[in-house]
C-alpha cells in the first residue's frame, strides 16, 4: 500500500507516519477480525450500480458520494447489531474501520491531486486562508468527548487539504441557505408565491406536488437525479447530479451543431465560437453553472428518459419525446421567480 508523504521546505518529499486505528489489535488468527468481511460486503453492496474508479482519478465530488453510500451502509449494519457487549464492540470496530478507509483513501487523493494544486488550482491564496481558518475553528471547538466516538482514533487527527475545502464549501453552503431563508422572511406577497400558487393549481389536478430541491447552482442536475431515484434510472451507471452533468457534456460535445444554433454566441462556425463552445461544455461538465434547456435537452437524450418540464407561464414542454417508451417521464419544474439568487428548478412527485 502506497504511503502518503509530505514536503519539507526545499521540496523533497518525506514519509507521512502512518497512523493506524486504536491499538492495531488483530483477531486471534493474525488477520482482520470476521467484521472486516462483513464491512466489505456491505460496501460493495453500496457501490453496485455504480461506475468505480481508482480512488486518484475520482473527482472529490464523486470520492465524497461513494463515501457516504460506504458510510450509510456500514451503519446499517451496526443499527442491526445489538446491545450486548461483544456486539458493542463489533460496532464499534466497524466504524472504526470504515473510518480508517475513508481517512486513508482521502490520504491518497490529496497526494495524487498535490501537484494539481500546487500548480494552480481554481481556489486562491485568499481561499486556502480562509478554508484553514475554518479548519482551526472546527478543531477548536472539539472536545474530550469527541475521542469517545466511532472513528475518533482512526487518525482523523490531521486536517487534510481535501477536508478542508469540504469544510469551505459546507460553510458556503450554509451561507447561501441563510441568505434563502432571509429572503424568504423578508418577501411578502411576491411574484414567487404567485408563481408557486399556479404550479400547485396545475400540479394538483395531476395528483402531483412540488419536491424543493437545493439551489446551489445544480438545481435542474439534482432534480432529475431525484426523479430517476423514484422513477427508476433506466439500468444508468451512474445518476449523481456530477455523472449527469458529465453525460449532458458529453453528449453537447458529440452533437454540438444539434446544440449551438440555438445559442446566438455559439452559433457561428468560427475558431472563437468554437473555443467558447469548448469552454461551455467544460463548465457544463466541471462547475455549477445554471443548466437550461439546451443542457436539459442533451441530457434527456444522454439518458434516454423524457423529461417533462412545468412552468407557471409556460407551456408544458417534453424533451425526449422520442423516448417516450423507454419509462416513465421525468417531471421537474421550472420556476422564474424562486429566488432572487436566480431562476431554480425543483423535482415533482406523485402526492
């Protein structure tokens, strides 16, 4: 197994000590206790169906979903254990051990990815301060009680740079929902509740209602990632919101002149339309850029699914109709005044 190093002042690199968890007790064979198959299977379980992977060429989004299915599933498994104390104990090193994987696998992305970051990574040098200072007030806020939990002496200790550009974007995230909810207590009669009272006059007849969905800038890829969860994914490989967002690039990138005439900046053949055609679809693929109906179209084909769009003001709009038999429709919504951070799409299910 590969050890994870860091780098002194000049560069070079040093061995990382490895940590290991707890004492390193073993089972009286030498080997893994019996838990570690029962962990393992569950994991496995977890990731069927979906497209794994070597951990250093897994996007943090897609390291960080696969490892709360692992996290999920190996918590399953101890909530069926009971209260005795050898079953305790088993609990206890299952999480242990989930812990420990996790923390290594991080470990190992972090290190594959260094270069990347050092060589000029999106985040600035006003992002790492930040992410660091927020990563100290996590720290400093742990107490004595901290140690007594699952995992707790499975060498989560450091703060790696992973975990703490995911404290960054969790607090961000937390920010944005703050300034949603702000406005939401500040608005009085507006023209977003006129807007959600005519969808809930034209969804209800239907026996449908309207699924809120985070407005993080991924609003359209979670909706129709929440429809395949309760409509069925079709036998897809993957349908995270990140997988869809790459299917639907992948897709405008083959077929792009079924996608560019419908964008007056893309719609030229030149060596500069080209080029921003290029960068679209990589914002498409790699940030949270806002996804619209050219997107919203590429990926109804990628996925082969129609996929019904309500509006309050708008016609009913199929994409993929040609695909009408392929399973049952996915519903979203579409909402021009959900917020004033921008225009949002939520998912609709069956009331």
């Amino acid at each position: 197994r590969r050890s994870v190093t860091s780098r002194r002042a000049d560069g070079a690199r040093l061995p990382r000590p490895r940590r290991t968890m707890g004492k390193g007790k073993k089972s009286k064979s030498g080997g893994p206790g019996p838990e570690v198959g029962e962990c393992e299977a569950a994991v496995k379980a977890a990731n069927e169906g979906h497209e794994l992977v070597p951990v250093v060429e897994e996007t943090l989004d897609a390291m960080e979903a696969r490892h709360r299915r692992e996290r999920a599933a190996v918590e399953a498994l101890c909530a069926s254990l009971g209260q005795s104390k050898p079953e305790k104990d088993k609990r206890v090193k299952m999480m242990g051990w989930i812990s420990q994987r996790q923390y290594e696998e991080t470990r190992a992305w972090e290190d594959a990815n260094e270069d990347a970051d050092e060589g000029g990574d999106a985040s600035s040098d006003d992002d790492a301060d930040a992410a660091h200072a927020l990563a100290e007030e996590v720290s400093a806020k742990a107490t004595v009680a901290d140690a007594d939990e699952p995992g707790a002496e499975a060498g989560q200790g450091g703060m790696t740079k992973a975990m703490k550009r995911r404290l960054k974007k969790e607090a961000e995230e937390r920010e944005r929902d703050a300034r949603i909810e702000e406005e939401k207590a500040n608005a009085g009669p507006s023209e977003r509740e006129d807007e959600e009272k005519i969808l809930r006059a034209m969804l209800a007849p239907r026996g449908h209602a309207i699924a809120e969905i985070k407005a993080d800038g991924h609003c359209m890829y979670r909706s129709v990632e929440h429809q395949l969860a309760i409509r069925g994914d079709g036998g897809a490989v993957a349908t995270d919101h990140v997988s869809l967002r790459r299917m639907t690039a992948d897709r405008m990138r083959a077929d792009e002149w079924d996608y560019r005439p419908f964008s007056e900046e893309f719609a030229e053949a030149s060596a500069a339309a080209d080029e921003g055609w290029a960068k679209h679809c990589d914002d498409v693929e790699k940030t949270a850029a806002w996804g619209g109906q050219l997107e919203l179209g590429a990926l109804a084909k990628a996925l082969r699914r129609s996929i019904v769009v309500f509006s309050a003001r708008m016609p009913k709009v199929t994409m993929g109709e040609e695909f009408a038999a392929e399973g049952e429709p996915l519903l979203v919504c579409y909402q021009r005044h959900a917020f004033g951070l921008g225009e949002h799409y939520n998912s609709i299910v069956d009331v």
